[in-house]
C-alpha cells in the first residue's frame, strides 16, 4: 500500500484504478449536523436528560458502543440477522472488529487463522501484527470450494495446527469481485459445524451493490458458526470509522461462567481503542433512524451508481479489446454483478515494475493481485477497482489500460514468465 502511494504522489495526472474508496459525489457536509440532530432527538424521544444527552456525546461511554440497538434493527431489517444488542459490539471501522475477533479466537501457538486466498490485506496485516499463523485456501477459477477448506484443515490438525477460524468476504469479494453462490454458502456452514470452525464473514459490498443480494452466512447460521464483522464506511460514511462485529457464540472461561463471544471482543476493546467515538455513532445513527434503519434505503442510489460503473468498465475493456484481440493477448476478466473490484488476466508478471512503467508512461494506475495472495500467486494478475471514477475517467482510464497491456504483451521479455 505504501508502494502505491507512492506511486499515485509522482504520477498524480494518473487515472488510478487503485483505491476501493466510496464516490465523493454523495457526500453533503451539512448532512452531517442533520444526522447528529436526528440522533438527538431520537435520545429525547426515549426519554432522555439533557445531562445524559450531553453524556452521549462528550463522553467516552460505552465500551461495547451506544448505538447497538440501533444497528441490531437495522440488521434485522436489512439483512434479516436477528440477534439480540447484547452480541455487538462497536469498533472502530471494520478493521478493529477483525483485529479483535482475531486476538479473542487464536490466542494458543498452534491456533491458526484461515484466510480465502487472494484476501483482503486487512486481516492478514491484522493477523501479521498479533502474531498469528495465517493458512490460505486458495479460491480456483469458480471461486470458493469447500473441499479446498477442508483440505487445508486436514492438513494443519495432521501438522499438529489448530484451524480456528476461517476469514472470507462471500458478496463482491475485495480483491477478486466474486460472489459465493447459495449452495455453497450453505455447504460451508454444514462444513463449518462438521470440522468445527468458527467463521468471520466480512461483507461490506452487499448494500452498495444493485439487485437483490444472496442471504448472508450469519442470516442462514443456524448453530452461530459465524461472527459477521460489518462497517458503515462503505454504505454510508466513510470517514465516521465505525464499524461492528457480531458475536452471539456463548464461551464458557475456565470457572465454569458463561457469557457471549462479544463480551471477549469487548475486554480486548477496552485495552486497545477504549471506544468508539460517540460522535461518529451518533452521526451513523442519525443516518439509519432517517431511513427508518434501512441502510438499503439509504443506499438506493449510490447501488445504481457504482453498478453502472462496473458495467462501464466492462463495456470500455470489450471495445478497447475485443474478443479476437484479447484471445491473442492471453488476456480475461471476470463480470461481478456487484461490489468495487474486478480481476484482469494478463500474460506477462504485473508486478510493481509494470505498475511504475503504467503510470509513468501510460498515466494509469491499478492493483497488482500478489499483494493479496499471503502465500505468492497472482502474478499474473490485476486487481481494478471501479467505484471512486467518473464514468469520462473509466473510458479514459481503460484505454491508457488497454494501450499498457498492449506494449507489455509485445515485449518477449515480459510475457510468458510464468
């Protein structure tokens, strides 16, 4: 990442395809008192003292966050999770929530963290800071198997490892853009139960994302095999940095008391970040009661937006390089029907060098895939992100992108090295 910046600081008249960032174009500052205002009153509706409205706001509160209620509601609504406030907790963007899951469930040497490889580089860095053992299982060509999960998982217990948890984004993934069909979700539950393994399902893409969505893991978890960890910053305020994690498995500690997983990620919470800043929760809150705690509401038409720039992206990269051209080439993407990100197949090693030559000589900036891969892989690939441009940047943008593939494959130097 810090490649990449740099990269983006010299080349800056560079398209860059690089940033999973939210559209600026929605964003109204003077909503933002609109929505604290709404939080308010919302607390005196409930019957709240000025003092303890004072209190909600200037105060550090709550470990475990003041505005679980109202995110539990929304996620009702939303997503038809159905899980009591108690089991969330509220953390500091959905990076906290991975860190703190992470620490409360591989916390003995052999435990081990499993990761769906290419992956997301949040929970690996997390993973990486706490000490964690990392496993990838590696997605093939259709995505996700399950019989690739329990392969891994066979082999680290015959290692003498202990696979704890396994980390996956099932909707519009971040890198590859795929989607994990219903079947499959439902195999890996199964699967879950049977190797008993805990699963952390991050899927910030849903509600940003056109159409109707595939269930989540959590809505079809009938035996709290999975801990959802979830964020506004993606569906409605990026730079509020709030986020959650749902925690309803019941642990039991060495006298015998029980409680919920999320009182465990509340402990490490309080000796980590302390709590989550009661001014973003209240703008966040603010936000869902204005929609009568539907985020897909709110969400409405930044879906329709960011589904129009994926399939602009497609459309630029079919007529920058037809059919006929591209088989010539040796190069191929994938379609999502939703999320930020898509993945181009390329015949020569898309590493940082191309990446400096593309944006040095051809003004555009993407993703090289082996960032993602925790074991190596994905040389040959390129992650592009869609959802920060304007539609003129995309057809511009993808063009320069299509002249670069062009000079790299004519090079013999850089195709064919692997």
């Amino acid at each position: 990442m810090t490649f990449l910046n740099e990269v983006t600081l010299r080349h800056p008249e560079a398209i860059s395809f690089a940033p999973g960032r939210p559209y600026d174009g929605f964003f109204d500052v003077e909503e933002i008192f609109t929505h604290i205002r709404r939080y308010l009153e919302h607390l005196e509706a409930d019957g709240a003292s000025p003092a303890h409205i004072r209190d909600a706001l200037f105060q550090y509160g709550p470990t475990a966050g003041r505005i679980r209620e109202v995110i539990a509601d929304s996620l009702r609504l939303d997503e038809d999770i159905d899980v009591p406030p108690e089991s969330i907790v509220v953390t500091v963007g959905c990076q906290e929530a991975m860190f703190l899951a992470v620490r409360a469930l591989i916390a003995r040497p052999e435990d081990v963290l499993l990761v769906s490889s290419p992956c997301y580089v949040g929970i690996t860095g997390a993973a990486s800071v706490l000490g964690v053992g990392v496993s990838p299982v590696e997605e093939g060509a259709d995505g996700f198997r399950c019989a690739d999960l329990e392969a891994v998982v066979l082999a680290e217990r015959a290692k003498g490892r202990n696979p704890r948890a396994f980390y996956v984004v099932p909707d519009h993934s971040n890198p590859s853009g795929t989607t994990m069909p219903l079947e499959t979700r439902r195999e890996l539950l199964a699967l879950a139960a049977a190797l008993d393994i805990l699963i952390l399902e991050d899927s910030p893409y849903r509600l940003v994302s056109p159409g109707r969505q595939l269930p989540t893991l959590k809505s079809l978890d009938r035996e709290r095999r999975v801990v959802h960890l979830g964020s506004f910053s993606k569906t409605l305020f990026p730079g509020a940095r709030v986020g959650f994690a749902v925690a309803d498995q019941v642990v039991v500690d060495s006298a015998g008391t029980s409680s919920l997983l999320a009182d465990e990620l509340t402990k490490i919470k309080s000796m980590v970040t302390v709590n989550t800043s009661p001014l973003s929760q209240a703008v966040v809150a603010g936000m869902l009661l204005s929609a009568g705690g539907r985020a897909t509401d709110l969400n409405a038409k930044t879906s329709v937006y960011y589904g129009e720039a994926m399939r602009a992206t497609v459309r630029q990269l079919d007529a920058c390089l037809p059919p006929a051209r591209r088989a010539e080439l040796g190069v191929s993407w994938n379609e999502p029907d939703g999320g930020f990100f898509l993945t181009v197949d390329v015949s020569f090693d898309a590493d940082a060098a191309a990446l400096a030559r593309s944006a040095r000589d051809f003004g555009v900036i993407w993703t090289p895939m082996s960032y993602f891969h925790p074991d190596g892989g994905g040389q040959q690939s390129i992650r592009l992100s869609t959802s920060y441009l304007t539609s003129d940047d995309i057809a511009e943008g993808i063009a320069r992108f299509a002249r670069f593939i062009e000079a790299e494959s004519a090079d013999p130097g850089r195709t064919g090295a692997n």
